[in-house]
C-alpha cells in the first residue's frame, strides 16, 4: 500500500513538471493584457471585416464612400467583408451600430460621426476592445486611429477666391452657412479668408440654410426680399445652393452667381443648366476618403506607425468650363 501511494506521489510530481515547461510567459501576458492579444490575432490574419456607419446613404456622398470602401477593399483581396449601414443622422442608432461591430469582433469600424462628442463613449468601449476605429469626413472628440476628411478650410478658400477674383474683387456677397459643426466652420472660416483679401466685397447675409436644398430655397427667398441687388452666393454645400438656384428662378433674378461645396451629381446637372446660377463647386473626394481609411486602417492592423494620423484629402475647384473634364463621384 506504502509502495502505491509513493508511486502516486512520483506520478503527480512529474506531471506537474510537464505542465511547467509546457508554460510560457506569454501565457500570462495574454491573460492580463486581452487588447494586445486582440491585436496579435489582427495582426495574423489580417483585414478580414469591415463595419462603417453613416449618416444617410440615400445621400450620393455617403454612397459613394460606401462604393470606395467597397473598392479599396476588393483591392486588398483576402475576401474581406464590408458592413455599411446607415444612421439616419440619430446618434442612438450610430452609437448602436459601432456596439453591435464592437461585439460582432469587427475589425476595422468607420464612421462619418452623427456627433462628434455624444458618439465618444461608443469608440472608447471599440477601441478598448481593440476594434480599430477611423473616422472620416467629420471630426470627433475621441481618440481614433486615424481622422481623414476634405481640406475643408481649402475648399472655403478656393470658391470665395474664385468669387472674388469673378468679380474683379467688387460686390455684396451672401453666405448661405450650414449646421455648426467643424467642417462647416471651416468652409466657412477658408472663405472669410480669402474675401479678407478683397476690401470692396461686402457680405451682407449670413444665414443657417441648414445644409439642404429647401433650407437653401427659404433662406435664399428672404433674402432676395430684403436684398435688390446681390452679385455672389457661397453656399457651403451644394445641396443649399441648388435651393437659392430655385428661389432665383421663382423670383426671376438673375444678377448672381451661386458656387458650392462637395462636388455633387446635383451639382454638376445643376451646371450643366446653361440658364441656372450655379456656376462652380470646391469639390470633394469622398471615394478617394473612403479608400484612404481602409488603406489606413488595414496597415495599423499589419502593425504600421502613422506618422499622421490626420489626414487631409485636397479638394478642387469644378467650375462650369472645367465640366467636361470633371469624373464627378
């Protein structure tokens, strides 16, 4: 019986000691450290999933980074999957979507923020699981891996010198704003800039037409009320400006000129229209967006440092003579 139990003893002994070598160090830094071992597992497989949330994707720009997205990671191969859903502008449902990627064990999440600082928890909770996370088009006040959006301060600068430059830096100007958020401020800010350089051009409105084609039109009727005589409109979109195109028509005025921001189908149709006033657009990339954060976001996966994790994508001015040449989105 003394010789069983011993034998025991000796077995148990040498079991414990195989379970020993077959430990390792990583073991335990795998268990106390579940982000780095996230990425580890990224790291190995690759870029295999892709969710992005945006604001309505029955809007051309929000479908067209849908297309991009869809494009850039095609290219990439390895059968990768892509998400895209839309927000409809609610921050509940963005916040819903980033949480249902986070738990699904997406990989790459993008999102055009509906909030830039209501939609920081949501990011917080995806990157602390290691999910990476971009955002594109609008800031946010979290911390991402990466911000890519239009040079929109540029896309301000270029179409308020091309009005002042049309007009021979003479005339009143109305500015048909938008939304207050920081690609809008910047629109808006790269503009006053530019005018700042032309002392006879005087704005003389400066209203919210809310980003859209029947904010454009109302703003735009008051104005031509209270206004005889106008000579340019900066409207910081295109949607706005084809709303001010329509309140010219309805009060038959022809005496200005309308330039944009994006680069829209809406806007080029609208140009193509020799008897409208919509004559130029600073005008945006949002494939190109859409293809530079999946890039991005596949090389932070690989392990690769950014050396800027903001990144500014140039815009361009499409005027009514450079049309033709314009691929539109």
């Amino acid at each position: 019986m003394k010789k069983i139990c011993l034998l025991a003893s000796i077995f148990s002994l040498v079991g414990t000691g195989l379970v020993g070598c077959n430990a390792t160090p990583n073991d335990t830094a795998t268990n106390n450290s579940p982000n780095t071992a996230v990425n580890a597992s990224l790291e190995n497989k690759g870029l295999q999933t892709i969710g992005i949330t945006l604001g309505d994707l029955g809007n051309p720009f929000y479908l067209a980074v849908q297309k991009g997205a869809e494009q850039q990671a095609k290219k990439l191969g390895n059968d990768i999957k892509v998400n895209t859903v839309s927000s409809a502008f609610d921050l509940n449902q963005q916040t819903n979507q980033i949480e249902n990627f986070t738990a699904a064990s997406t990989d790459l999440i993008i999102l055009s923020a509906v909030d830039k600082k209501g939609v920081k928890p949501a990011i917080d909770q995806a990157r602390s699981a290691g999910r990476v996370v971009i955002a594109v088009d609008s800031a946010v006040d979290a911390d991402v891996d990466a911000m890519i959006s239009s040079n929109n301060t540029q896309a301000g600068e270029i179409a308020c010198k091309y009005i002042g430059d049309r007009l021979n830096g003479k005339g009143n100007i109305v500015i048909l704003n938008g939304t207050p958020m920081d690609s809008i401020n910047q629109r808006v800010s790269g503009c006053k800039t530019s005018l700042a350089k032309y002392p006879d051009i005087k704005i003389v409105s400066d209203q919210n037409a809310e980003g859209t084609r029947d904010g454009g039109l109302r703003v735009m009727t008051d104005v031509l009320t209270t206004f005889p005589k106008i000579d340019a409109v900066f409207a910081t979109n295109d949607q706005s400006g084809i709303g001010a195109d329509l309140a010219a028509r309805q009060a038959r005025r022809k005496e200005f000129f309308i330039v944009g921001v994006d680069g829209s189908p809406d806007a080029t149709k609208a140009m193509e229209d020799k008897d409208g006033l919509f004559v130029a657009t600073a005008a945006q990339d949002p494939a190109g967006m859409a293809q530079k954060a999946v890039e991005v976001g596949n090389d932070v996966i690989q392990g690769k440092k950014l050396s800027n994790p903001e990144i500014l994508v140039p815009v361009k001015l499409v005027t009514r003579d450079s049309l033709a040449s314009y691929k539109g989105w």
